[in-house]
C-alpha cells in the first residue's frame, strides 16, 4: 500500500513479503506498507509484516481503512 492506495497485492500465500516485495517493486519505498489481509472471526484486518516491522500486529487505522475499501 502505498499513498492511500493498495498498489499490489497477490492470493498467493506460499510467497513471502520479501520476495513479493522484490518481484512487485525491488524494495519496499519508505512510504510504503506490506503486510497480509486476514479473516478473523469474519472481520478483514490487515497485520504488519514482521519481515519489514518487526511485529505482527494490526496495521495502523489509516491502512485498515483502504485495506477494508479494496477488499470488503
């Protein structure tokens, strides 16, 4: 995600955020965000990629919000 838009993303779960990222845009912009959109009882959140953040927690309310747009 990347300036309030999803610019790319992919079902294929076998691929890490790694190399999505590398085969997608090289490397990740600074102003950019990666991570997975999951299910959790029935409601989509999107969850930071530990590659990149170090963490897999909720991402921010702003990216929920285009997250949820794009894929609800």
């Amino acid at each position: 995600m990347q300036n309030g838009k999803v610019i790319h993303f992919t079902p294929n779960v076998s691929l890490s955020h790694a190399d999505f990222v590398k085969r997608t845009v090289g490397t990740l912009p600074s102003d950019a965000w990666v991570g997975s959109a999951t299910k959790n009882d029935g409601y989509l959140t999107a969850i930071n990629s530990y590659t990149f953040y170090q963490n897999q927690l909720p991402a921010p309310p702003e990216i929920q919000s285009v997250v949820k747009a794009q894929f609800c």
